[in-house]
C-alpha cells in the first residue's frame, strides 16, 4: 500500500491502546470508520397472527436478495480463493437449517424475521462452537456473516464499507468481516482494518493477507471503544492499534510509515536482480501459492519458481470435490504461468485443520491422523484423480510433484505404484505428459530427518516444512494458542534436524529446498544460509525483502556462526549470536 501520509492533527479525545493477532504487517493511519454490524441491532417483537404470512415473504425477499448480490459477486471475476468463501456462504444460506428453521421459528413463534434469525444463528452457532476441529469451529463465524447479510438486508440498509471519499484516510472498524466484505475492499483503497473477532487462521485474515492491508483482529472492544472519525495508528505486524495518539505518537508512526514506504519501493527495485550473495553464489527464491489466483503476485516478485503450490485449497470450502478436468486446468494454468520455471505442485495435504467439508475432525489427535500422504493413500481414488490431473499439466510446464508428511519408504513405494498406474492410463488415452517428471517429498517429520537415506534414494529432491517438523519435533499443536509461546523454530533440536538434513542433501547432490514459514523470515536468512541452503520458497510478499538479505550476505562470513549456532544449546546464546549474524 502506498497511499500517501494524510495530514492528521492531534486527536481530540483520550489516547488509548488496544493489543490483537497481527494479521497482515504495515502501518496505516487513518480516521476511524465503523461498519455497523447489523446483528448487534436486531429488533425484536411479536406479530399478529395475520402477519405471520407477510413475515415470511419479507424474509424470503431479503434471503432472494442475498443471494442475488452473492452470485453477483461470483460472477465478478474473483480470485478463486475469494470465490469459494462467498460459495460458503451461499451453501450455508441455502441449507435447511437456514433457509427453513427461521421460517418454522416465525410459524410458531410469531416472531420478527430479524429474531427468527438470530435465534437459529446462537443456536447454529454453539454447535460449531462444540467441534473439536479448530477449522470447523472457526466455520461459525461464516454462519454469523451469511446470517448478517440477510439481517442487513432485513434491515433495509444496504451494506457498503465505502462512507467517506478519502478512502486512504479510512481505517475500516467492524465487530467482524465476512470474506464477501473484503473482497468489495479489492475495489477501494482503505488505509487499513481492525476487527474485534477473528483468528489468525481465519477466512477473513487469509484474504487480508493476500490484500496486503495492514489489519489487525481479536481487539475484542474495539468496535464499542472507537467512535466514528477518530484517528487511529494500525501497526499490523506488531497487532498493535493506538486510539488518539497524541502528537509525538503520530509524528513518529509517519516517520516509521514513510520509511517502510520507501523501503518497500526500493525493494521493487530488486525484481530482476540476480539472487546472489557478496562471495558470488546464486541462491534460489521460490514463491508459495495457494491457488492458480495468486500467480500474479509471484510474477510480480520475479520469484524463480513455484516451490510449493498447496494444492489441497482447491478443495476447501466446497460441497463436493474438484474433478480432474477442474484440477487439470487450475495446474496448467500455474505451469502456463510459470514460462519454463519449475512449478513444484504438493499433492493433497488434507486433514487436521484443512479438512474437506462435511468430514469429521479427523480422528481423536488429527494433527497426527489420517492426514496427508496418509490420506491419499487411503483414498486411492482421490489420490490417482489429482496425479492424473498434474501429469496432464506436467506437459504445459515445468511441472514437478511433491509428496507431503512422508515417514515412511513404503509411503513413497506405493505412491510410485500410483504414479504409474495414472501415467499408465493417460498414456493408453493418448494423452500427453512429461513422462519424467521430478518427485520430491517433504521433511515435516523428525523421523524422516533423521532417516534421509531412505527417501533419497528413491527422490528427486526433498523439501524441509519447517511448519510441521517444529510442530512435530516439539510435540506442540501448531493451531494451539494455549502452546504457542513454546512454538520455537530455534530451539537447538529442530536446528539440528534442519541442518543435518540440508548438509546430507548437499553431500548426496540432491535438491533441498525450506518452504515454511522460516524461509521467509528475514532474521532467519543468514542462519540458513550458513547450515548450505541454497534454495527457499516463501509467500510472493516476503521474496524481495529476502533477496535483499542474500545480496547483503557473505557466505564465509556467516558460515562459521551458523556452525557455533548450531552447536550451542543456550537459549540466550543463541540469541546473541543470532544477532551477531544479523548485524
Ligand atoms: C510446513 O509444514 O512447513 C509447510 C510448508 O506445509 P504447511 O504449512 O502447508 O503444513
Ligand atoms: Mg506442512
């Protein structure tokens, strides 16, 4: 966002701070504008029973109404990701629990229709609160947006988060944003948003990351503290929002703003420099995607490669499953994309906290269930649906498979025993593929770090998920926020596990990539680098500020320290010699 610096005066009324999960870093400075959330005001009264008919046709016009602007969104060219939540929405509004229990509760309540939704809301709501998926139960926030777009169509106002012209001087504040709301933020240009709910794993977050507005949820009061217009500094990468800052606040977060603006323009600079380090060794950025949508961005960072599409989110938020023809265009059109650059396309990493609608939670520790490769392979079908669809695209690109969660040779065996059989049938069907495509797998599993042999010998290449192999190796729950504050990517185990694989790969000629978070975390860069990694794969946003880092770094420099990092088991220690590396 580079929306200029507004001129802002002082606040008049009382500085306050309020602390939530940072979503999406930035700053924005801005004026408060609060968008009403229509449930927080519904009426509730009783109706005579001559009305009860009338009462019902007003709720069938608001729900026609709904999905009307709801198909009207679809239409609109969205990025898929965007798309599939407003088809959640729709689903959601079209099933009997809502579309015929508000009805019955008006029949034989004689209540408003506002009341009647609502009631069927709590009580919808409360059952997915009961769910032991963390997913599933931060579906119920999708129940509470669909239900308030029919409530604000109930309402007569029709809802828009535009209001005031300056829209770079507006910082958005609701109670909670539907992914519907924010796609309509694609066509404005808001400083920023704050909500009260939300998790960082929410829809909502998900899309604001990929807008790249500075935002904020979980302030809990925010939406009853703030008043309309006042000002606001929303520093989204700390998840902090200040109320009223006073003058000495303001001065210094425009200072801050200017700077990260700048800093982000000569990062742009760097798009088609060559990824190299001061000692002349290249170093290759690859770009993690979600959906075929987010190609854009990774053209845009000039990343050398797809490093890991994660394909399972073509199946989220969906009735049914996409059918190889629907897979086979989403893949093509990523290796199309692509020109020739690799498109590492990871097979279904379903299960735990991304799991398909309508399945249960995946079993009493899902982290640990039938998630995966594991999955896949106990649903030959849908496993040999998605090769089949890949192989196709492997003809239109670069195309090369990569295998999630291994821990096991067999694992990789009888996936070999798929591949074949799908390359088997195209070939009998005359249908053309790259008959070498590469397979790698990935190392999220302490068990497959430590047995590397294994899987080299019968993989191309092999990928370090520092996500799960921290989750994994630390016994923590990564979606577990009451464990958080143990999650720790430098704790000396996971470093010894990431290292060792990175030094074997390099000693056996193997590919080794890192495509968690870690690769995109700019204090992490020199570490690697110096443990040999020559390869990583992060979101688009975080490549040129990566870049800038290898161009900074000099690897007989940072080698050594990365070598005393690694073999210290002081927190502290490796604290300060983390910022040794650093400085
Ligand atoms: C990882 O585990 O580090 C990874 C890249 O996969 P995901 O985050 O999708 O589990
Ligand atoms: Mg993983």
């Amino acid at each position: 966002m580079n929306a200029p610096i507004i001129a802002m005066t002082e606040a008049s009324g009382a500085s306050f701070t309020l602390l939530g999960a940072s979503v999406s870093s930035g700053i924005a400075i801005g004026h408060a504008h609060l968008i009403t959330t229509a449930r927080l005001e519904v009426p509730q009264y009783e109706i005579a029973a001559a009305d009860v008919a009338a009462e019902l046709e007003r709720l069938d016009t608001a729900m026609g109404k709904v999905h009307a602007e709801l198909a009207e969104l679809e239409a609109g060219a969205l990025a898929g990701e965007l798309n599939t939540f407003v088809n959640l929405h729709r689903m959601l509004l079209t099933d009997v629990a809502l579309s015929q229990a508000p009805r019955e509760i008006i029949q034989s309540t004689r209540c408003n229709a506002e009341w009647a939704l609502v009631q069927q809301m709590d009580s919808l709501v409360k059952q997915f609160e009961s769910f032991d998926d963390p997913y599933l139960r931060e579906r119920k926030a999708d129940v509470q947006q669909a239900v308030e777009r029919v409530l604000k169509a109930l309402l007569g106002s029709a809802h828009t988060p535009s209001g005031p012209s300056h829209e770079e001087d507006i910082v958005v504040v609701a109670h909670d944003l539907s992914p519907a709301d924010m796609i309509l933020f694609k066509q404005h240009k808001f400083a920023g948003f704050v909500t009260d709910v939300g998790g960082v794993t929410s829809h909502t977050a998900i899309v604001a990351r990929s807008l790249g507005l500075p935002a904020v949820v979980g302030l809990h009061h925010a939406r009853g503290m703030i008043r309309e217009n006042e000002v606001l500094i929303v520093d989204g990468g700390q998840g902090v929002v200040i109320v009223n800052p006073d003058r000495h606040v303001l001065a210094e977060y425009q200072l801050k703003k200017r700077e990260r603006d700048l800093e982000q323009q000569k990062l742009r600079r760097l798009k088609t420099t060559p990824a190299t380090t001061l000692d002349g060794t290249t170093i290759e950025l690859h770009a993690n995607i979600e959906l075929p949508s987010d190609i854009e961005g990774v053209l845009d960072s000039g990343a050398a490669g797809v490093g890991l599409f994660r394909s399972e989110f073509l199946f989220l938020n969906r009735a049914d499953l996409p059918s190889e023809d629907e897979q086979f265009e989403a893949y093509r059109r990523v290796a199309e994309s692509m020109q020739g650059k690799p498109v590492t396309i990871r097979t279904l990493d379903l299960g735990a906290d991304k799991a398909l609608a309508g399945a249960g939670p995946g079993g009493p520790n899902p982290a640990m269930g039938l998630r995966a490769i594991r999955l896949c392979l106990a649903e030959p079908h849908l496993f040999l649906t998605q090769l089949r669809a890949i192989l196709r695209a492997s003809h239109y690109g670069r195309v090369q498979i990569l295998l999630p969660m291994l821990a096991h040779a067999h694992e990789v065996e009888v996936t070999f025993v798929y591949l074949a059989q799908a390359k088997e049938t195209l070939s009998r069907n005359g249908i053309p593929f790259d008959p070498n495509v590469k397979v790698g797998g990935m190392i999220e599993v302490p068990a497959a770090a430590l047995t590397l042999a294994i899987f080299l010998e019968r993989l191309d290449f092999l990928s370090i998920g520092t996500n799960d192999l921290i989750q994994y190796t630390l016994a923590i729950d990564r979606t577990d926020d009451t464990v958080a504050h143990l999650y720790d990517p430098l704790h000396p185990a996971v470093l010894q596990l990431i290292a060792h694989t990175i030094r074997t790969c390099n000693k056996a000629g193997k590919s080794i990539a890192v495509c968690g978070e870690m690769a995109g975390e700019r204090e992490m860069t020199r570490l690697l680098l110096g443990f040999g990694l020559r390869q990583f794969s992060m979101h688009s946003s975080q490549v040129l500020a990566i870049k800038q880092q290898v161009l900074r770094t000099s690897l007989p420099d940072v080698t050594p320290i990365a070598q005393r990092i690694l073999r210290n088991t002081e927190a502290a220690k490796t604290h300060m010699l983390l910022a040794r590396i650093n400085a």
